[in-house]
C-alpha cells in the first residue's frame, strides 16, 4: 500500500503521476526491465466499484515510474488538485484498489462545506461470504 500527496507535476494535463519506486515496486505487478521501454497496463477499482486503466512505465533520466495514459482521465474525473492524496492498495483478491482524498478548501463566510467536497479513502472490502 501506498499513499502520496499530489504536486502540481501529478495534476497537469501534460504530465503523469511519478510512483515512488519502493511504491511501485510493493504495490504494482512487476515489470519486464528487460524490454526497451518498461511497461504494463494497471487496472485499479475505486471505492465505487469503478475500473481505472492506467499505463505505468518506467522511463527518463533519472529513470523513474510513471502512471501516464488514463491519468489525467482519473485526475479530471475526481477534481484533484495539487495537496491532495491518492492511495493504492492490493485487497486480499490481488486486485489493485484506488482511493482518493481531497484537501478541505477554506470555506467563503457564506458557503458551508459540502459533505461529498471532502471524499474519503477506500476502505478494504469485508471478506466474502462463503455459501
């Protein structure tokens, strides 16, 4: 499991999100280095049962891990922003779990905040019922 603070880099539009190599290393299947160009397409639920498709290769100098097609996707579709913090985790399946979490912004005086403004990480699934 992992969790990150987002910078500015892992929210642009033209950028991807950088893993921590631990990170990547503990959480994420492992990739070929043999190849060229190190990559692998990641499928992550989120707490409402969505997948996320996103493709993580490791590249550039220094060499580094990266999340980049369907990235921008997830951050658009959450409205993360730089200071927030996304989270991943392999359940007791093996699947990848993605959670996500805003920083509360500063209320005007005539605005109350919102009970979805501040969404909270994935939880790990109860265990199943056999039958």
């Amino acid at each position: 499991m992992f969790c990150k603070t987002l910078t500015a880099s892992d929210t642009s539009t033209h950028g991807g999100f950088s893993v921590p190599r631990r990170a990547a290393e503990d959480c994420f299947p492992p990739l070929d280095y043999s190849q060229q160009r190190p990559s692998q397409e990641l499928v992550a639920k989120d707490l409402h049962g969505l997948e996320w498709r996103f493709r993580h290769i490791y590249r550039g100098q220094p060499r580094r891990h990266l999340l980049t097609t369907g990235w921008s996707a997830f951050v658009n579709k959450k409205k993360l922003v730089s200071g927030d913090a996304v989270l991943f985790l392999r359940g007791d399946d093996g699947e990848l779990r993605l959670g996500s979490s805003s920083t509360p912004t500063s209320p005007s005086p005539s605005s109350s905040p919102s009970p979805t403004s501040n969404p909270v990480f994935f939880t790990k699934p109860s265990p199943a019922k056999s039958n």
